[in-house]
C-alpha cells in the first residue's frame, strides 16, 4: 500500500492562500506513477482548486483528503490531525 502524509499548516488567517501539501510513496510503485487526488470541503461543501492545489481561506473548519493509489489501485488515505490512516482529512481551521 502507498503512504501518504499532508504537510499543509493547520491554521492560517482569513485571506491566505493555502496549498495543499504532501508527501506519497510506495514500496512497489515509483513515486511518478502514483496517482494523487485531492478534495477540500468547507461544511461539508467542495472547495475548489486551483492549478497549484491551492484556495483562499475563508472562516471555517476545512476537511483536506489526500487518496493515493498505486499501480495495483490499493488506496490510502491520510488523517493528518493524528498521523493514522482512518477516516480520512484533515481538519483545519481559519478565522
């Protein structure tokens, strides 16, 4: 299974650009040929990216899920509040 750790600040002012940030690996696939997809929600709303992975921050509770896949297509997915893999994001807060 690959491992995945986000690397984003967990907190930050209204009005900062926030990039979503990471680190992926996998001891069969070559980290280039792993797939990454990244969601941000905001109540439980989508929050939309932009082509550096990056949104501004409003005031909230964000959700940031980062899914690794490797070439076999097994998932993983980070929880970066506690460094476990469960169920699954990063909550961070703003404001």
């Amino acid at each position: 299974k690959p491992t995945v750790n986000i690397t984003t600040p967990a907190t930050a002012v209204e009005g900062d650009k926030i990039t979503v940030t990471y680190t992926a690996s996998d001891n069969v696939t070559a980290t280039e040929k792993l797939t990454v997809s990244i969601d941000v929600t905001l109540a439980g709303k989508p929050v939309e990216l932009d082509a550096d992975n990056a949104f501004v921050a409003s005031e909230g509770s964000y959700i940031v899920t980062v899914t690794v896949t490797d070439e076999e297509g097994k998932n993983r997915f980070r929880d970066a509040d506690d460094h476990r893999c469960k169920k699954f994001g990063r909550r961070i807060r703003f404001g």
